[in-house]
C-alpha cells in the first residue's frame, strides 16, 4: 500500500516537470469540481436536507477554491526537488480524498431525487471523474486511486437498485473508467520519456557547451594568464570602435610592456618566467573594470582598451595606475622580483580610425616610452605623428639610398686622462643623403633597426672603420657598435668575422660595443655571438652600463672585457653624492671583475676631477673631443698622440 501512495525522490527532473504541469491543470480541476458540485446542490436544494445542499458543498467548495488559489500561486514560483517532492506526496493524500469525499456526497442525495435528479449525479460522477483523471494524468497512480474511489462505490450503488438501465450505466462507467486508465498510463510513460530525453538532450547541450566554451577558451583565451590573448583582442577592439564611432564616445588602445621581465626568464629559466607572467596577469585582471580591457598580446606584452574616459589626464591616470600596480615586488619562489611597466596609448579617432592604425600609434608610444621614458606613460600626439612619417621617409630613403657613397664614419677618442693621450677611438655611424642631407643618428640609426636594415648598414660601416683604423698608430684601439640584429643573428655574426678576417685589421685592437638592452632581448642568442667575436680575438664591451636590467649574474655569463658607464650617471655629477658612490661601486665592480670602466660624457673640468677621485682612468666625451671625420683623426694624433695601456682600468 505504501508502494501506491508513494513518491519517487530519485528523478528531480521528473519531480519539478510534474510539478509544473500540475500547476496549470490543478485549479482548472478545482474550478470544474466545484461548478459542478454547485449545480448538483442547486438542483436539490429543496428536496434534500440543507445540510447536502448547503453547508457540506459549501466547505466542499470552499475547499476547492483554497487548494485552486494554492496551486495557482505555485505556477509563479521554482521549487527544489525536496520541496516538488513534499507537493507530490500532498497531491497523493488529497487524490483520495477527493475521490471518496464527493463521490459518497453526490451518491448520498440519490434517494432525494427523482430519475432526472439520478441521472444528473451519474452525469456528475462521470464528467468529474473523467475531468479530474486528465488534470492528474502527470502522476503515475493519483489518477488510478481516483477512478477507483469513484467508480467501486458508483458501480455498488446502480447495480443495486435493481434497474437494467442503472446496471448498464454502472457496467458502462467501469469500461470507460478501466479505458481511461489504460491510456493514462500510456500518456504517463510517454511523459516520463520526454523528461529522460529531455534531460539527455539538455546533458548533450551542456556537452557542447562545454565544448564550445573550452574551445572559446582555447581560441581567445591565454592559457598562462587567464586574460584574452591578441586574436580576442582585436576582435573586442574592432567591436568597441564600431561602438564608440556611433555613440562618439572616447576610447584609446594601450601597450604595456614589462620592463625587466626578460633578465629574470633567461637567468631563472622559462618555469619561472611563466609563473611571473601568471602573477602579472592577476594583477592585470584586479586592474580590469567594466570600461578597461586587458588582454595579453604575447611574451611580456599586453594590451588595453579603454572606454569612457574624461579626457588625457585621466587614460593617462589609468596608465599610471597600472604601470604602479606592476612596479609593486612580486614575491613568488621564495624570492622578491621587481618588475617595471612602460606604457603606450593612442585615441581614437584623434590617433587613427582603423584598429590597425590604432595600434601601430600605440606600440609607437610605447616604443617613445621606452625610449625616453622608460617605465612611464607616454600618449600618441601630433609630434609623434610627424616622427613617424620622418621615421618612414628615412626608411625610404635608406631603402634607396647608395651606402656605400653616403655613410661614413666619424670618431670620438677616449682617453687616458693621467697620461692625456688617446687609448681608443668610437666608430660612429653618419649619413649625408642627398635628398635629406645630414641625418642625425639618433633618427637614422632607430628607423634602421626597426625597419630590418641594420643587416645591411652595419658591414659598411664596419668595412669603412677597419678601413680607415689600418692607418692609425699600433697601440690604438677601435671601438666598433653592434646592434641588437648584429650579435643576436648567427648570419650577421659570420658576416662581422668575415668582414674583420678580410681586413688585416688586428682582433686584438678591436672592441666590439653592445648595450644592455640589446643583450637581455635574447641572452642566449647574444652570448653565443659575443663569444665567436671574442673568440676572433677581439674584446668585448657593455655600453650603458646602469641604465638597463642586467643583473651581476648576466655581467658574469657574458664574455665581457670592459664596462662603459652611462653619460646619465655624469651630468649630476658635481651635485648628486649618491650619483659619485653609484660610479664609484660600478668602478670598484669593473677591478673586482678584472674589466676596464670607460666613463662616457664628461663635458666639465669638475665631472673629469670628480670621476678621477672615484678611480676612473679612461673617459670620453666633449670635453675631451667632439666626434672626428676620418680625415681629421691623423691631426688629432698629431697633437694629442696615441698612448698604450695595460687594459684594466687602475684607481687611483
């Protein structure tokens, strides 16, 4: 008996869609019950006593009308699989009590009426029944415990009283009744397929999905920083200006590049470089909001998009909000890492109207940045429109320009100031073109390297300087600069050897310059050239010393003879002490290391008395010559002579 009444718990799919249903059909059967039992009672109301006409409907349909209003309510609310259990097992009690209570009060006025009065409580019982089995027919036994409380007691009555026509009603009833439970049961079993299949077509849509989303992730999302990578970038950044174009509201595109990431991946190796990123990307996604899309560009480069800005002052405080959050120590792998952040912004329209242009300008602010701001924020404006088509029509001519008639070499001497004379001369790079005139290194030497030409600038003026060095007195050296694309491309470091073996040009006399930013682009790569130069004989030196993010450990895994200070530690000198002890450690470094320390732009008689106190022997700069053209360096001799030094720099 239990089993009958019983609720299964273990289907909660099943469990809510019947609840659903039943919420619809249930006041509907509460509704027709009680019309129905209303105009039973209306049409005995004055031959059966007050009580079966009155009072007893009267709760009956009171009671109806309560449970309609409670289902009703139901329709608007979700319910959990304990609480659509709990109205299933109410369904299963109130089921039978409905089947007896208004069956045994509509057989009890048969005695009252006459055979019209009869009928209609045949009519009554069978329309109800019939009725309620249907609103019902989403649970499994409800509508057969219905059936048989109406039916068993219905067919007792008729067969009783003795008439044909009542029997074959009776006999009727139970067919009717017996069909309809058949085809209910029918029904259910179909209903309960639709929830299975249902539930597997809703498991199978979750599945692709799923699917769908890993390979959303997988397309647009950077697996190492969870931010989106640069295919979703640009996607977003189309959209966004489709957006701002029609509201004409603002939005820049940023760069930002990590200043000293490079160093730590290549001393600590890949693992940990990937874990750094990773604390980076947190970061970055803290920083993000609702108006400012971050995304990871690759390697140490990220991207932003910004909306809905004020004006400069504020994307520029975003910049700086971010840049300030990476500058914070990452403490990870039990050590502290200090990182930096240069930025890069351009707006739209103001800075171009295409998400290509937009970009180029704002990598170009970043590349401003890094430049002449490292680890600031620099904003695409109209001057830096005007380099860029400089920029662009230097490459132009460099691309059509005669090299070998137009480059030429001049020479900057550094010298022994304890003895005065000359220990070496800088080869460095000028261009007369014809359609441009002089053109200052600092413009032609950048748009050559970013435009791929440094491979070809680089022998000819390589050849020029051995050229021109052949002539000069034996104990002078030549100091000759390589680019990041000349000592990070085996190609360009087999051409370098190639060109010095051919000129007859000592290795032995020949430093070969290198920045530090040029090395911590590819350390590797950058070591094993310097190491075929520095097996040719010749030495190695590290330009801008300071001004990078070399660590000791780099210093020592470089093949390195000479350190040349940064002129940015000289020109404070005579006023900034902490300057003076920042010389005096890197010169106290370069006689640990056994190195020679050449110290660059000294322009003052203060700055060469005050570097001499520090221990620096070997200096360059203005005060001490501007660069020579070629034909002027057999003068310079002349009047100044060669001198030849041991080559460790000595304190005083």
């Amino acid at each position: 008996m239990r089993s009958v009444f019983a609720v299964p718990g273990d289907d909660p799919d099943l469990l809510q869609a019947q609840v659903q249903a039943l919420s619809t059909r249930i006041p509907l059967m509460y509704g027709l019950v009680a019309i129905n039992t209303a105009a039973v009672s209306w049409t005995h109301l004055h031959v059966a006593p007050a009580f079966l006409t009155l009072y007893l409907p009267g709760l009956m349909i009171l009671a109806t009308f309560v449970r309609a209003v409670q289902w009703d309510r139901r329709r608007r609310l979700a319910f959990d699989p304990v609480a659509a259990a709990a109205m299933m097992r109410g369904v299963m009690i109130v089921a039978p009590a409905l089947g007896l209570v208004f069956p045994i009060w509509a057989l009890s006025l048969m005695p009252y009426g006459d055979a019209q009065m009869q009928s209609q409580i045949a009519i009554y019982l069978s329309v109800t029944l019939i009725a309620c089995s249907l609103c019902l027919m989403h649970l499994k036994t409800a509508p057969g415990i219905l059936l048989a409380m109406v039916i068993v007691p219905f067919i007792m009555v008729f067969s009783q009283t003795g008439n044909r026509v009542d029997t074959a009603v009776a006999l009727n009833i139970l067919l009717v009744g017996v069909l309809i439970l058949f085809l209910l049961r029918r029904n259910y079993d179909d209903f309960v397929s639709m929830i299975v299949q249902r539930r597997v077509l809703v498991d199978k849509q979750a599945e692709t999905q799923m699917l769908s989303d890993e390979n959303f992730m997988n397309a647009n999302i950077d697996m190492l920083t969870g931010l989106p990578n640069r295919r979703y970038f640009f996607a977003e950044l189309g959209q966004k200006m489709a957006t701002a174009r029609r509201d004409g509201s603002t939005l820049a595109v940023g760069v930002v590049d990590l200043d000293g990431f490079k160093p730590i991946n290549d001393i600590y190796g890949h693992a940990t470089g990937d874990d750094l990123l990773a604390l980076v990307g947190q970061r970055l996604a803290d920083v993000s909001t609702r108006s400012i899309f971050l995304a990871r560009l690759g390697g140490d480069e990220f991207g932003m998009i910004v909306e809905h800005y004020a004006d400069n002052a504020e994307l520029a405080g975003i910049g700086e909000t971010v840049a300030v959050a990476l500058r914070a120590p990452f403490d990870f792998q039990m050590m502290t890492v200090q990182l930096g952040a240069s930025v890069g912004f351009a707006s739209f329209p103001e800075a171009a109207e295409t998400a290509e242009d937009l970009f180029e300008r704002a990598d170009y602010a970043l590349y401003h940045a890094k430049q002449h701001n490292k680890g600031g924020v620099v904003l695409f404006a109209a001057e830096h429109e005007t380099a860029i088509h400089e920029a662009s029509h230097v490459v132009q001519a460099l691309r059509a320009a005669n090299l070998q008639e137009e480059l030429w070499v001049a020479y900057q001497p550094i010298v022994d100031v304890d003895t005065g004379m000359t220990y070496a001369m800088e080869a460095l790079a000028r261009w007369n073109n014809c359609s441009l005139g002089p053109v200052s290194p600092a413009v032609f030497i950048p748009s050559a390297e970013r435009s791929g030409m440094m491979s070809q600038l680089t022998p000819v003026l390589l050849r020029k300087a051995l050229a021109d060095a052949c002539d000069w007195p034996g104990d002078v050296r030549l100091s000759f600069n390589l680019s990041v694309f000349d000592i990070c491309s085996p190609a360009s470091i087999l051409g370098v050897l190639a060109i010095v073996r051919e000129s007859g040009f000592p290795p032995s006399r020949l430093d070969f310059e290198v920045t530090e930013t040029a090395v911590m682009l590819d350390f590797d790569q950058a070591r094993d050239g310097l190491n075929a130069l520095k097996a040719l004989g010749a030495r190695i030196s590290l330009d801008d010393f300071g001004t990078g993010y070399s660590s000791l450990s780099c210093v020592r895994q470089l093949p390195l003879d000479k350190i040349k200070v940064d002129r940015s530690f000289v020109i404070e000198l005579e006023n900034d002490p902490a300057g003076r002890q920042v010389v005096r450690t890197i010169v106290d470094l370069c006689r640990n290391l056994d190195f020679d320390c050449v110290v660059e732009g000294v322009e003052t008689e203060a700055q060469k008395a005050i570097l001499r106190e520090q221990g620096c022997r070997l200096m360059q700069g203005y005060f001490f010559s501007k660069p020579i053209p070629s034909a002027g360096v057999a003068d310079h001799f002349t009047r100044h002579g060669p001198h030849s030094i041991a080559p460790r720099a000595m304190a005083s």
